[in-house]
C-alpha cells in the first residue's frame, strides 16, 4: 500500500512541476501580449501569445487552420493587441508563408523559453510538427 501512496504522490509532483515549468516558460521567457479575438458565441476573449516582430511587421501564430478566429480574419481582419500597457489595432493576415521566418524569429527572441516549451509539448511545437498559422500583424 505505501508503493502505491509514493507513486500517486511522484505523479502529483510530476503534474505540479509540469505544469509550472510551462507556465514559468511561457508567461516569463519574454514579452507576452494580449491579443483581443472574438469566440464562437460572438463575444471577445482575450489570450496570452508570443509576439515577433522584424522589418516593421509582427507575427503571432495561436491556433491552427480549423480555428474560428484564424477562419474569420478573411471577413473580419482587425484584431487589438494589449501590448506594452497600451491597446493597438492591426489588420490580421493569416501567413502561412512566413512559418519558417515565425519560428526562426520566436527562437531568437525567446531562447531558452521555446525550447523548454517545445521539449514539453513532445515536440508538437517544434517547426517541423507545428499546426500553428502565422498571422502577420499590420498596424491599422
């Protein structure tokens, strides 16, 4: 019985290091902004990214070709960043183009952060395996 307590308190250990390994690696390995996005039930929600910027234009990549925000950006392009402490509005594009440059980009800006994240993810948001779109942030 007490093999059995141990393991169920290495598996709670585990999930708490986990869990705060990924929140320490995503919300303090640099800048995260606000990116203010409507939901499916017409409201808006606000979601914590990563943000890159070179040669004057910014990318995000949060979500993937099924979802709801990324399908509606061709009908309804502008989106609100919190960025900074200021609220600053861009027209979105999706760029798919641009997923070399994105992680290339999030790699340097982000270092060791990406990496812990893509070690925890199992490799899903490596490159190579990443779903993600790109959108392509152009200032309104």
């Amino acid at each position: 019985m007490k093999i059995v307590y141990k393991l169920i308190i290495a598996f709670v250990a585990i999930s708490i290091f986990y869990v705060s390994l990924n929140f320490a690696a995503s919300e303090l390995g640099g800048e995260v902004v606000q990116l203010i996005r409507n939901d499916p039930e017409g409201s808006t929600k606000s979601i914590r990214v990563w943000i890159v910027d070179a040669r004057d234009q910014a990318w995000i990549e949060h979500g993937d070709t099924n979802s709801f925000w990324v399908k509606r950006l061709s009908s309804e392009p502008e989106v609100s960043l919190i960025r900074g402490g200021a609220e600053i509005k861009y027209t979105a594009v999706t760029d798919i183009g641009s997923h070399e440059i994105y992680h290339d980009l999030r790699r340097a800006k982000y270092g060791i952060a990406d990496r812990i994240i893509e070690l925890l993810s199992f490799g899903a948001a490596h490159r190579n395996n990443c779903t993600g779109i790109p959108v392509r942030l152009d200032p309104v």
